[in-house]
C-alpha cells in the first residue's frame, strides 16, 4: 500500500494538467499563462498541459476579478473538475480585485466563491512568477488537494 | 494454434506485457519529437505512465448508474479490441494463426473507433455527440482505402491467414497496398493533419470530452495500444521476410514500429488540421486510388 | 443531433469568455448568435469615480495586451484638454512602444491563428519570436505587460540604449520574412483551412463599419496613422498594406506585413530621435471642457471621449474600442461556413472582449 501511495503522490507531482478560466480578466494574466506553454518556459517539460475540459483537469486557475456574468460558469466548472483538484489565483485581479474594486459588476475576490489555495500575485505576474505558483499548487495536489 | 502460444501473444508478446509499455513509449516519442521540433525540451520520458497513474488515482464524478456504467464499459472493451488485435498479428513465422484470422483483426481495429462513437453519444454532451459523429464520418472514409488494401493482399496472397500473407513477396500489390495503408495511419490514431475527431479548438477533446479520471485513463490507454497495434500491423506487412531468424523478426517489427511513430508525428508537426470535408475527400479520392490500384494489381498480376 | 451549438463562454478556441451559438445543419453554420458583456468590469463607471492619475492605472487595463493603446489615447485626450505640446523625444518614445505593441499583439494573433487551425508548430514559432517583442518592450518600459509608459504630457521612462532597440526591430523584421511570412502563404493545409474561408467584401466591410486590418483586408484603406496622424507619423516613411480578398488569408497577409512595417516604422522613429525632455511637466486637473481622441491601435481605430468640469475626477469618459465595431461582422462571416471554420473566423478579426466588455 505505501508504494502504491508513494507512486500516486509521484505521478500527481509529475503530471498536473491545467484548466483556465477567465472570470472577467484583462487578457494580461492570460497572456502570460500562454507565455508559459511556449518555447521559451515550455511547462510541458515539468508534465504540465493545458486541458480544454474540466473533466481532465487536476488545477484550475483563475484569472479576473469575477465579473457576475462570469459567476455560475465559475461554480459549475469547478463542480465539473474530479477531486482531488487545487484552485490557483492568478494575478492580482482574483485576489483582491485589483483597480476594479468597487465595481458594482464584479463579485470578487475569488474567494468568496471558491476556496483558494495558492495566490500568485502581480499585475500581470511574470511567467516565472506563474511556474512557480503552479510549482506549489502541485505540491498541495500531491498531497491530495483541499477536497 | 495452442492455448498457450495463444495466451503468449495476449498477455506478453506482442500483447499486454510488450505492448503497454511501448504504447507509453510511443505517445512520449511522439510528444518528445513534437516538442523538440518546436524548439521545446518536452516532456520526460514517463510522462504517458505518470499521466495514466494520476488519472487512475483521481475520483471519479458521480454519474447516474447506466451511464456511469456505459462510460466505463466502452473505454475497456476498446483496450480488449486492441490487444485482442495485437494477438493476432503475425511477428514470427508460423506462429499460428488461423485461417481468417485477418477478417477477426479487421474486426478487432473497427472497435476502439466504433466505441469511441458510442461514447460520444452516451456521454451526452454536444461536444462528445461532434466528435462522435466526425469520428463515424471518418470511419465511412479511411474504411474503403483500408478495408481495400486488406483485400488486394489477401487476393493476391490467395489467403485470409494473416502469416501467409506476411510472408510473401508480392511487391507490386504490397507497395500501393502499404502506401494506403500509411494513408489511414493518421486519420485512425487522430494526429495532423487528420486530427479532426479530437479537434481541440473546436470541439473539445470530442467523443472523450466528458470522460473523468480512470476512465480517461483507459482512454489514453486505448490510445496508446491503437499506436502498437496499427504500427505494429504495418510494420508486419512490410517486412515479409519468411525466412529470418526470429529475434531479427522481433527487432526489425520493434524498429519498423517506431520508425513510423517518428515519421507520423513529424508530419503532424509540419501540418494543420484539415477540415471534415477536406479529409474525407482526401481519403475517397487518394486512399481509394490507391486501394483499387493494389485491387487491380492483385487480380491482373497474379 | 441539437440544432444549436453554443461555442463559449468557456472555449479552447477563445482566448476569452464570450458567447457564438450556432444553428447548425450537420457541420453547416446557418445562422450565429453573439452574446458579449462576460467581461464588464463597469470601467467607464469606475473612471468616473477615480481621479486623473487613478484613471490612467485603469484604462491600461482594459485591456491586457492593448494597454498601451488605452494610455496612450487617454493621455492625447487629456493634452488636447489642456492645450499641452508634447515633447518631441517623448513623440518618437511613444510611437517606439505603440509599434512595439502591435508587433506583440500582432505575433500573438498569428499564433492563435495557427493555433486554431490546429498548427501547434507554427503557434509555437511565432510566440517563440513574440518573446523578442517582449525583452524589447521589457528593457524599455521594465514590463512584458501593462507598461505604464505613457502619462498625460509625455512618457515615463526614457530609451536609454536605440542601438539595441533598432537591433531588435532589424531582427524581428528578418524572422518575419524568413520563417513565419513564407509559411504562412505558402503551406498547403494552411491555405486549405484560409483561403477564401470568412469572406468579408469591400461592401459589407463598409456597411458594418469594420474598422483596422479586417478593414484593410477587405480592401479599404483605412488607417488613424495616414488619415489623421497623430504623434510623428506623419513625418515617418510607411505602407499601410491593402488586400482586396476579404478571407481570412487576406488578414492574415495584411497583419504580416504590418508587422514588418511597424519593425520599419521603430527602426526610423530610433534613428532620428532627438534630445531632449519626455515630459511636459504636471498640468492635471485639466480645464472643464471636452475632448475626442483617436489613434490606431493593433485592431484598428481606438477612440475615447474624455469630458471635464476642471475638477480632478473626469465628468465622463468613453471608450470604443475596434472590437465593437468589428465583432458584429462574424455573425455575417460565418454564415453558410462549417463548424469547423467558426474559431478561425472568430479569431481572424482578433477580437478582444475585455475591451469591448470594459
């Protein structure tokens, strides 16, 4: 059984597949995100790819402040991932809202609808800033997420 | 053929043990060569075994029972399909087989897309229900090129037995014959430019959308074996040498093997995607002609 | 099969959430529906709270990969407000980074083209040459995202090394006639997915008010820079590059050669630049009045209206950006196409909806 456990934990640190959800961003964060896959960060190299459906996703990650037409999408995409899943915040926007604080349209920050687990501040974070943020949220999904 | 020889070839090789390792190798290849043509590193090289584990370990959603069930059954029946058809193909001479052994292979192929189909369907989700139907589109097309080529050996060979087949010489019905049956390659293991069932742009990850860990990862799986098993099928008919020592047999089937992994994605690196109709009609006009060119062949050059 | 398709909000092909639903007959688009707004942040509301200085923070995030264009259109609002000349090294500063945006946005587009299209390599080497654009914009401004170049009279940061600046532009003009032009015009499966796909003619490109390169892919030229220059454009030695085919191939094409333009266009605004200030100087809040700016941005024309009391908190300030116009023309485009042509079509007018959102 400890192998068992101790291969499961190996094979969710060395294969976190990624599901982005714009909740209202400014692209900035998203861009950057993109950045990540591309020849220069390449993230496929730590295992990471970036998943079109929920269903294959163990992370997702969030970016915007949480626009109220971008809610419910949020809430039924996070119902739709399998446990054990990790939330990430990326940029400054899901963590506190960021200049649009204040808006009557925007419901965040993120945290008061999911439980977030790694912030990864910035406005936009850098890609290195994003690797990194994505490098703890495995590290916490290793050990079997929040759920 | 003896039980034993027969379970050899399920369960070691080239089945089971043999082939899931190397489905493993081969979608890392794939991956790796894809990447390193990018300008990337791409990923390690247990990526495919890593990423199977992880999806085995997660939970999966709560369906209702019939559909829960469906969704599970279809991904097994497509493993089984596959290492079923691995079986059967003919490494070694005189392995056995069995007369008609290539209408069961035939057979045996046509499941993990027909269950692909199926899955589509039963997970309810438009996407799924797209991909499905492209899937079948496709089906329609690539049959006629691949069902010919089939066809034009066994005529010519004057056999349906998978290992007389491979034995013999027949290079002018072979040629167009493999040629054909490298022209399905792509479009069955869903790769550039021919990826058109599993679109991710437009349609998600189609018939496989709304599959969830475990049953995702038999999916993969599937996948990987589809790889060995069609691979594997070329590989054989290419190298029909009757009378080579079989561990020569054995490294030239491995090696033709991977050689058309790296030649299948490198044409998927350099390629886009083709739309339905473009592929479709790719494979009635050019997979057709040649299939009816080996036909021919086969009936006038005996 | 369900007769309707909904493509989004949440959807590998869009970069961000917004909604086609497709009345589908088979793979065969007959009608699209649109639905915007998943991205309203109520912008133009918080700008009328913010003051002067909050609001140039705010506007540069409207959008993430056209901020400079929001600064840079707000500012020019803000001087004409207060009658304040820019200095003419400031001039040549801005007009280095509003090129190097297009160049960026522009490489980012033609990614997701490939992308699209299910081209990974080509997606993977354009962006692998849009990280140049990224160490350019990094060493001038200190950001790969959000500047913060532009204030109201000038620039924030001054180019201290042109050579590499002129360099970079140099090499990234030769990369685009090298690698990504040839392939992009000459690979059969991208032709296949391109050409005449989404076609957009002269006429309805008029009667819609298609605004940037869809615009000038559909064979209207029609460009802020040439028809009312602002900054040193006018001064400055450019083609605004011009198809009559209106497919998807002809934007693509007119996007490529801006791109090499615009490397032309930073290459001449670093070589003649000149001594001197950056900045003209605090003049804020600026006198009531009001005040209409617009300049042309990676997606074509980005207009703002900036409306003051004398007090420092703008009366009202309005933004249209080109996607507005330009959005409305998919739902004609993608009639009587397939399934499969919608994400590129979509793509092809590079929408960007948190601008159009705000």
């Amino acid at each position: 059984m400890r192998l068992i456990d101790s291969l499961v934990r190996t094979s969710r640190r060395r294969s976190p597949w990624l599901f982005h959800l714009n909740a209202g961003s400014c692209n900035g964060c998203d861009i950057e995100l993109v950045a990540c896959l591309t020849p220069r960060y390449d993230v496929e190299q730590l295992g990471i790819r970036l998943e079109g459906s929920p269903r294959h996703a163990d992370i997702i990650v969030v970016s915007g402040p949480v626009t109220r037409t971008t809610r419910a999408a949020l809430e039924t995409v996070y119902a739709q991932v399998p446990d054990p899943k990790v939330v990430v915040a990326l940029g400054s926007c899901p963590a506190s809202c960021n200049v649009f604080a204040g808006s009557p349209t925007v419901e965040g920050p993120l945290d008061r609808i999911l439980p977030v687990d790694v912030y990864v501040p910035g406005c936009p974070p850098r890609p290195d800033a994003i690797i990194a943020g994505i490098a703890e949220a495995i590290a916490l999904l290793a050990e079997g997420g929040h759920a | 053929m003896t039980v034993g020889r027969a379970l050899f070839q399920l369960l070691v090789f080239p089945g089971l043990l043999y082939a899931v390792p190397v489905a493993w190798l081969m979608l890392w290849m794939e991956r790796k060569l894809t990447a390193r043509l990018q300008g990337r590193i791409g990923p390690p090289f247990y990526q495919p075994f890593f990423d199977f584990v992880k999806l085995l370990a997660k939970r999966p959603l709560p369906r209702p029972p019939l559909q829960a069930l469906a969704m599970s059954a279809l991904p097994v029946l497509a493993v089984a399909g596959t290492l079923g058809a691995l079986a059967l193909l003919p490494v070694f001479p005189h392995s056995g087989g069995f007369t008609g052994d290539l209408v069961l292979l035939v057979a045996l192929l046509e499941i993990p897309p027909l269950c692909a189909v199926l899955a589509g369907f039963v997970s309810r989700s438009i996407y799924g229900e797209l991909g499905a139907t492209r899937e079948a589109v496709l089906s329609i097309a690539y049959s006629l090129p691949f069902l010919a080529a089939l066809v034009a050996l066994a005529a010519a060979a004057n056999s349906l037995s998978l290992s007389v087949i491979s034995q013999q010489a027949m290079w002018q019905v072979r040629l167009p014959a493999l040629l054909a049956l490298a022209l399905c390659l792509p479009v069955k293991l869903r790769v550039n430019p021919f990826s058109v069932a599993n679109a991710e742009q437009e349609i998600y990850a189609g018939a496989t959308t709304e599959f969830e860990g475990p049953r995702l990862a038999l999916w993969e799986l599937a996948h990987g074996l589809e790889w060995v098993a069609l691979t594997g099928l070329w590989a054989v008919l290419a190298f029909p040498a009757a009378n080579a020592a079989w561990p020569l047999r054995a490294v030239v089937f491995v090696a033709i093997s991977l050689a058309l992994v790296l030649v299948l994605a490198a044409v998927a690196a350099a390629t886009a995607r083709l739309k339905l109709a473009q592929a479709a009609r790719v494979y009635w006009l050019w997979g057709s002609a040649l299939g009816v060119l080996a036909m021919v062949v086969a009936v006038v050059w005996p | 099969m369900s007769p309707v398709i909904p493509v989004g909000p949440y959807h590998p092909a869009l970069e961000e959430p917004y909604k086609i639903e497709l009345d589908c007959d088979g793979e065969a688009v007959r009608e699209a529906h649109i639905t915007v707004g998943f991205n309203f942040r109520a912008i133009e509301w918080l700008a009328e709270r913010k003051n002067y200085t909050q609001d140039l923070a705010l506007v540069e995030r409207v959008c993430g990969i056209c901020s400079n264009v929001h600064t840079l259109t707000f500012s020019r609002a803000l001087e004409q407000l207060a009658g304040v000349e820019v200095p003419a090294r400031a001039q040549h500063i801005r007009v280095v980074v509003h090129e190097a945006e297009r160049l960026h946005s522009h490489l980012l587009w033609a990614g997701i083209a490939a992308e699209v299209i299910g081209f990974q390599t080509l997606f993977m080497t354009c962006f692998a040459l849009r990280e140049k654009v990224m160490d350019l914009l990094e060493a001038v401004s200190g950001n790969r995202v959000n500047y913060a170049m532009n204030k109201p009279g000038g620039v924030t940061r001054d180019i201290v090394d042109p050579g590499m600046v002129a360099a970079t532009a140099q090499a990234i003009r030769t990369a685009m006639e090298r690698e990504i032009i040839p392939v992009f015009t000459t690979d059969r499966t991208v032709r296949a997915r391109c050409a005449g796909v989404g076609v957009l003619t002269r006429d309805e490109a008029l009667a819609w008010g298609a605004l940037g390169p869809v615009a000038r892919a559909s064979g209207l030229p029609q460009d802020i820079r040439k028809a009312a220059p602002y900054e040193i454009y006018d001064r400055l030695d450019f083609e605004v590059p011009v198809r009559p085919e209106g497919d998807v191939l002809a934007r693509i094409v007119v996007r490529a050669l801006e791109i090499v333009e615009s490397c032309r266009i930073i290459e001449q605004a670093v070589d003649g630049m000149p001594a001197g200030p950056i900045d003209a100087g605090d003049f804020i809040p600026v006198p009531a009045g009001e005040a209409c700016a617009r300049i042309e941005g990676p997606r074509g024309e980005v207009f703002y209206y900036v409306a003051s009391d004398g007090s420092d908190v703008p009366l009202r300030v309005r933004i249209r950006t080109p996607t507005f116009q330009n959005m409305p023309t998919v739902a004609l485009m993608v009639r009587e196409q397939t399934l499969a042509d919608v994400p590129l079509i979509q793509a092809s007018i590079d929408p960007c909806y948190s601008c159009t959102d705000r």
